[in-house]
C-alpha cells in the first residue's frame, strides 16, 4: 500500500520524489482523470520519455470520489484501455499513478515538534486533520512528510481510503501493471518549480474533475486546497468560477501569511475547450499566470505538453 510508506525529510525545496517513497523512477508513468488517461513510457538511463499515450475518456468511466468507489464499469474501461497501454509496452511491471485529486485530502498542517514514535506521530497528524475533516473513514491510509520551518516542523499530509486505491490497484492489476506509486498531480507538478528561484507563488491545476491549488510561501508549501467539479465537465471552463476560486485563495493566503503571492503558475489539464484560460485568468486576476514547466517534455506539441506535465514531475 503505498500511502502506508513514509520518508521524512528536512527540505521543501528537494523534489517531493515518488510522494514521499523515494526513487528510483519507475519505467511507466501514468494519470488517471475523468476525462482521460495519459501516460508515458521512460528510458531506464536517460530518464527521458521514450513513448506517450492521450487516451480520452467517455463521460462516467471514471468517477473520482474520496468515499466510494471510482470505476463503476472496470470491464469497460479496460477494454478500452488494454490496446493503448500496449503503445507503452506497459504489459507488466511496476508504474507510478496519478489519480484524481478528488481521491484525496491533502493537508499541510504546522507544529511546533512532534514525537519521537512513528505511531505517536500519525496519531497526531490524524488528530490535527480530524479538525478539517470531522468524520474519518475506519480504513484511512495516511503518507506524510515532515519539514523544518523556521522555528517549527510543517507537515504534508495526504490521506486516502484504503478501499479506493486498493480498486485501481486492482483494475491495474487486471491490466498486468503494479502500482507501486500512487499520488495526486498537483504534488507532481510541485517538482517542477524551482522554489528557489520563485519562494512564493500559487500553484493552479486544472481538471475536468477537480481545481487543484498549492500556495507556496517564503518557499514552504502553505495551503493545499481542491475544489471538485461535479456533473457536466463545462464547470472546468467557466472562466468566472475558476477566477473566483482562484482569487479567494490568494485573498486567504495574503491574509494569513502577510505575503503578497506574485504569480501563478498554471497547467490547463482540459483535452479542449480551455486553449483560452491562461489569458482570461491573466486579465481577470491581474497577475501574471505562467505555464508549469516541464523541460523532459519541452519538444511535445503545446495541447499534449500540458496534458502530460503531470507526469514530468515523477521523472527526477
């Protein structure tokens, strides 16, 4: 289970690799949405992309839910899918699988120390998340990674049940591939900035399912907030929703932390329709909005670039 497994280290600013497990990169690397399901092929060496697969998806195969199950029909989403995993020869072995952030909580939770006892530490951190989320499913797996802060400890929590992921990893299964990392893109796509350069800024990934959000500040991560569309898919393209939400983040974080966020830093994961966002968001928002980069996959073309981005951040 691989929520179960947890590393902890001292810097936000390393690449939050393989969600907390550690290298080495895996030779398939796949996301899973409502809409689609992308993947990539990678050089065990080079570490470079070798194949890649757009696989759109009709409306109701997948279902992203953080309590209840997510296939409805698994028998025809892998007759849809056996023939096109077979372009990355991903006919067996080991893969790293970004689900719907949906399928997740993810919370990013400040203390001034924490215990020495692994278990007393979980207990903790699930104390503090029960806070957010009054009601706790009986089969909750926690991964969580630990980061200094100025005179504290941050932690990055990210919960999921048991029951959901153990379904794609048995539809996965089916299909001969191991998932032996699982995670939510918006932590991926954190890899690719470097924090660095850019201490703080607002992370934007867009779905056909879910808004996800990462503030970033004084290069620590801040908040980690996602708001899931529900029914038709044109709630991803509303321009004045998204800048809504967008905008209230920013005015929390502002708030909260007493730092102006700069920039945003924005991937448009929509198969179409949303060619315009980046603009439209520009002028509403008054803020410079930037695509996420991902230099690995820099000589795609711009509609798959930023659909595969996601995955360029599991490459290290």
């Amino acid at each position: 289970m691989p929520l179960r497994i947890r590393i902890e280290r001292p810097a936000f600013l390393d690449r939050v690799e393989r969600f907390f497990i550690g290298p080495p990169c895996p030779p398939i690397l796949l996301q899973v949405s409502s809409a689609f399901l992308c993947g990539l092929q990678v050089a065990a060496k080079e570490k470079k992309p070798k194949q890649r697969l757009i696989v759109p998806l009709p409306q109701g195969l997948v279902e992203p839910h953080f309590e209840r199950a997510n296939i409805p029909d698994g028998a025809a989403l892998a007759g849809l899918l056996r023939e096109h995993l077979g372009r990355l020869r991903a006919s067996a072995g080991d893969a790293a699988c970004l689900l719907p952030e949906a399928c997740f909580r993810v919370f990013v939770l400040p203390f001034e120390s924490l215990p020495a006892s692994d278990r007393e530490r979980e207990n903790l951190i699930l104390f503090r998340a029960k806070k957010q989320m009054p009601v706790l499913p009986d089969d909750l797996q926690l991964s969580f990674q630990v980061l200094e802060s100025g005179q504290g400890l941050k932690v990055v929590a990210a919960l999921a049940r048991a029951s959901v992921i153990r379904e794609y990893e048995t539809f996965f299964a089916g299909l001969g591939l191991g998932l032996g990392v699982i995670g939510p893109p918006a932590l991926s796509l954190v890899n690719l900035i470097d924090w660095r350069a850019e201490p703080t800024g607002l992370l934007v990934n867009l779905d056909d399912d879910a808004l996800g959000l990462v503030a970033v500040t004084r290069s620590e991560p801040a908040l980690y907030r996602v708001k899931a569309f529900a029914g038709e898919r044109g709630e991803a393209r509303r321009v004045d929703g998204l800048a809504k939400e967008i905008e209230n983040t920013i005015h929390f974080i502002e708030d909260r932390e007493k730092q102006a966020i700069p920039e945003i830093w924005f991937r448009n994961g929509l198969l179409d329709g949303g060619d315009n966002l980046p603009s439209a968001l520009a002028g509403r928002l008054a803020l410079p909005v930037k695509p996420v980069p991902a230099a690995a996959l820099d000589s795609l073309p711009e509609a798959e670039l930023s659909i595969l981005t996601p995955l360029a951040g599991l490459i290290p």
